[in-house]
C-alpha cells in the first residue's frame, strides 16, 4: 500500500494510530519520506456513558361488559351496558350508529345490526371488546301534509319518542286536542293535559301556517276500536295504513252520523247507510 504523509512516523488520529512498518522509507525533498509499509490499526472502543432509565410497567387491562339484550324490537330500541372490566382506568364506548353517546344506556334511532366496543385503558396497556345488538322492526316513514287552520289526523308509526313535543318539532302549531285533552304551544308544558300521541287514534291539529309531519317508526295495523259514546261525539283515528271502508266498523245499529272537517267549525256531514 503506497501513502504520503507530511507529518512523521508513526501517524496517529482520534481514531488510530500506525505503530508499526515493516516497510522502508527513503528520504525526498523538504523532509517528506515515501513509506511502503503494513498497517497495525490499533483504536479505543467506542464506550456510551451509562444512563439511568427507569421503567414503568403497567397493569394489563382486560375489557369485557354485559349487554341487556342482544335483539332489540322497535320501538323499544333502548339497550344498556355494564362494564365488568378489569384493572382500566378509562373506558371508552362505540355503539356503532357513529353517535358521541359514552352512556351506558343508548337508544337507536334505527333498525339494522350494530357492533359494540368497549375499549379500556391503563397507562399504555389497551383492550378492546365487542358484541352486536340488533334492531328489528317493519321501520319506515309516513309523511302526513297539515293545511293552515284545523286538521283531523292519525299516525300509523310507532315512533321512538311519542311525546305531543317531540312529535310536532319543528311545525308552527297552535293547537293539538283530543275530546278530552289539549295542548297548546303558548302554555307552560305543565298545564297541557295531553301528553302523548298514541298510534292509530284520532287528534284535531290547529296550524298557524301549514307544514308536513314527518313520522318514523314501525307501521301500525290493528282493528279499528269502536267506543262506547253512549250518544256522544267520539273522534276517531285509522288504525291501518290501508283505505279501510267504515262500513266495515260502523253501522245504523251502533252509529248515526260521521263527520269530516275541511276547517274547524265547517262539517261534512255523511249519514250511514
């Protein structure tokens, strides 16, 4: 190996140092010397300075939870959950319908098969479980169109909240009665004795400006009830989602008159026959 080198024998750096030639060197010009030698490479070991590091282990965390029930019927979509993990200092749930709910009881607004998850922690140890709910149910909306003024309507959902409130959001409603019961969005709920909208039933609805209910909920079909007025007026609803002919329910021997209304207060009169 030929090299030239202007400082002199033997070399060293921070890296090595040349202890030995077995070659022979002739002197040139200006003290340079042309060596041909073999290299002896002799170098410290790189040694790190010791650290102290402290290590933290953590508890493994095991997740798991019961599930009320695993099939739900509409309207009754409500599930409940209780967590039985162990060693988690956070819990997390997903109830699969991409809802921000981390309650232990949810209610589904719809029908279909949901994945559960439960995941816990504890410090940098995780887990993860699941289970699926299902939701069954003949779902589907009625849309029903209300005029300014008084309407005469039934619904034929089961909806999740049948609160008079919650069913009528978002429509300019002066008034919902029954024969026996009111509501009235100017009164403080408290004085309003109708509370709730049952299904297949018959309500009078007064609109400031009109609008279209929207229902959704499982489809109602029952036999049409017939109620004992003893000569009284009696507001009927319909208890199917099909045209249903009332002869079919109402007759001379058990009812007089049927009446309509296009507007409050302005019957259409059609006797029985």
């Amino acid at each position: 190996m030929e090299q030239y080198f202007w400082l002199a024998y033997p070399y060293s750096n921070s890296l090595a140092t040349i202890t030995k030639s077995s070659g022979d060197y002739e002197p040139m010009a200006s003290e340079q010397y042309h060596y041909f030698y073999d290299w002896i490479m002799v170098s410290d070991g790189c040694i790190a300075p010791r650290v102290k590091v402290e290590a933290i282990i953590d508890t493994p965390t095991a997740a798991s939870f019961t599930l009320s029930a695993d099939t739900l019927q509409w309207p009754k979509t409500t599930v409940s959950v209780i967590n039985t993990s162990t060693n988690a200092t956070t819990s997390q749930w997903d109830f699969g319908d991409n809802s921000m709910d981390n309650s232990p009881i949810h209610q589904y607004t719809d029908t279909g098969t949901f994945t559960i998850s439960l995941k816990t922690t504890n410090g940098n140890c995780n887990s993860l479980a699941t289970k699926t709910a299902t939701v069954v149910g003949d779902v589907s909306k009625q849309t029903i169109n209300l005029t300014k003024g008084w309407n005469i309507l039934s619904t034929g959902r089961f909806p999740l909240d049948s609160t008079v409130k919650t069913i009528f959001a978002g429509l300019d409603v002066i008034e919902v009665k029954t024969m026996d019961a009111f509501w009235r969005t100017d009164l403080p709920e408290v004085f309003n004795s109708l509370k709730t909208i049952e299904v297949g039933k018959g309500y009078l609805v007064k609109m400031n400006t009109a609008g279209s209910l929207v229902i959704n909920g499982s489809t109602f079909n029952k036999t049409l009830k017939i109620y004992e007025s003893n000569g009284k007026w009696q507001l009927i609803g319909c208890p199917t989602t099909n045209a249903t002919p009332f002869s079919q329910y109402y007759n001379q021997n058990n009812c007089s008159i049927i009446k309509t209304l296009m507007d409050f207060g302005i019957p259409q009169v059609q006797p029985i026959h």
